[in-house]
C-alpha cells in the first residue's frame, strides 16, 4: 500500500519501505551535484566529461555518507555504539555528522583525483558550492525532522518543537540561509579569484565561524569541554585547516595551467 505523509520524517512508504525526507535531501544534494560541476568547471580552467564528474561525484557520496556515519559515531556516541555495534549501520535511525562528511568526502576525493594531482585544487574550488548547498538542504532535513533545534528564546520567530519546552530558535534554518550565504561567496570567489585553493579556504573558514557562533544557541545533547562545545571543539581544526590553505596557496599562487580533459 502506498501511503504519503505518514509521519513527521518519512515522506513516503510503500508496503513497508519508508523513503525518509532527510534520504530526500541527500539526493537533491546529489542532483544539484551532477548539475553544477560540470557547469562551474570552467571557472578553474577544466574540462572533464561528464563521465569523470559521475564518477568522482559518485566517490563523494561515498565518502560523505561514510564519514558522516562514523563521524558521529566517534565523535558524538562511541559508548553507545561500542555496546551496540550493529547500530552502526541503522543510518535511517538518524546521526551524521558535518565534520565526519567533511573528513570522508576529503579523503574520497583524494583516492578519486589521485591520478589528476595538479586538478585536486581546481575541483576542491569547484565541489565548495554545491557543497554548501548540500548541508543546506541537510539542515531543511533537519528542520523537518524537527530536531536539532536551539535553546529557548523569546524573539518572535521562535518555534515549538515536539518534545522541547517553551519557544525555540530555529537554529536548522538559522545555519540553512547561512549555507545559502556561503554558497554564494564560494560562487563569487569562483568567478573573481584565479588562486586555486582560495575558494576552498573561504569556504572552511566562512563555515568553520558560522557553525561556531550557531553552537551557543544551539540545545547541547552532548558534555560541554573547557566552556565549548563538542561542535565547536570540532571546528576549531576544521578553521586553522581553511587559514593554512588560505595562506598556502596564497603564497604559492599558482597560475592557472591550460584546461585539461578527462
């Protein structure tokens, strides 16, 4: 039996299969990914067939549903999961991590691009802007899944969460306009700056302090360190990595090379 709707975070079930939105979003995130690559790619001189971006995308799923599963894992329930192994693999009960997703995409792109060394940079450029959009869509996921949500507040757009007392922020729709914001400073970055890796570094550090800030408003499941956060403590590495690359092929500068094909 076809059912649409059926409860907050599925979108549709057929005979028992339950297609969840948040598994919606991450295709719309893949969709957007086969539609821009191969259109931003001229912006850092590259001219890879379609086929190669396939493949290389299909490596990034890889790499972020990965990283995003084990990220959380161990950064966010190890006890839990080391006395319940099997639960690793229970995805469609919810946690992934951004800076698992990060780390995994990161290292799929690596082992996918290892025969193009001097294009790691040019596409890394490239993958920041339907990167952005990709968390965006992530946090709407969020939003529907009515989860993640912000410490109480009395500004007028606060919202009632199941489960959660008083009004709260919005903080999944806080981070999803910032997302939106960060894709488009990628895009200008794109166009403008013909430093290959300096999109990269604008978008890991513009994320890194947005994600940051987001944190104090933002309901704490998890043990506070030192007076931060486990999100924040996760992002500090993830900003110094963004201001080295900044730094890095700042001083490099290196020219753009004549467009290549794959």
């Amino acid at each position: 039996m076809l059912s649409f709707f059926p409860s907050r975070t599925v979108a549709v079930e057929l005979f028992g299969f339950a297609v969840h939105w948040y598994g919606i979003m991450y295709i719309l995130a893949f969709v957007i990914a086969v539609v821009l690559l191969p259109r931003l790619q001229h912006f850092r001189g590259l001219m890879l067939s379609r086929d190669r971006w396939m493949e290389i995308i299909s490596w990034g799923v890889v790499g972020v549903l990965i990283g995003g599963r084990l990220g959380f894992v161990l950064f966010y329930e190890p006890a839990y999961f080391f006395a319940n192994p099997l639960k690793v693999f229970a995805v469609w009960e919810g946690g992934m991590s951004s800076h698992g997703g990060f780390i995994g995409l990161t290292l799929a792109l690596l082992f996918a691009l290892r025969r193009e060394g001097r294009s790691l940079w040019k596409i890394a450029d490239i993958v920041t802007v339907p990167g952005s959009l990709g968390l965006a869509f992530g946090r709407f996921g969020n939003f529907i899944n009515q989860e993640l949500y912000g410490t109480v507040t009395s500004l007028p757009w606060g919202i009632s969460f199941p489960g959660a007392s008083g009004f709260r922020h919005p903080v999944q729709l806080y981070e999803l306009m910032i997302d939106l914001v960060i894709a488009l400073v990628c895009l200008l970055s794109l166009r403008r700056s013909k430093t290959d890796g300096r999109t990269l570094a604008f978008f890991l550090m513009l994320y890194s302090v947005a994600r940051f800030l987001l944190e104090f408003v933002r309901a704490q499941q998890y043990p506070i360190f030192m007076m931060l956060t486990r999100g924040q403590m996760l992002t500090i590495p993830l900003f110094l990595a963004g201001l080295c690359v900044w730094f890095w092929r700042t001083n490099t500068n290196p020219s753009m090379p004549d467009a290549e094909n794959v």
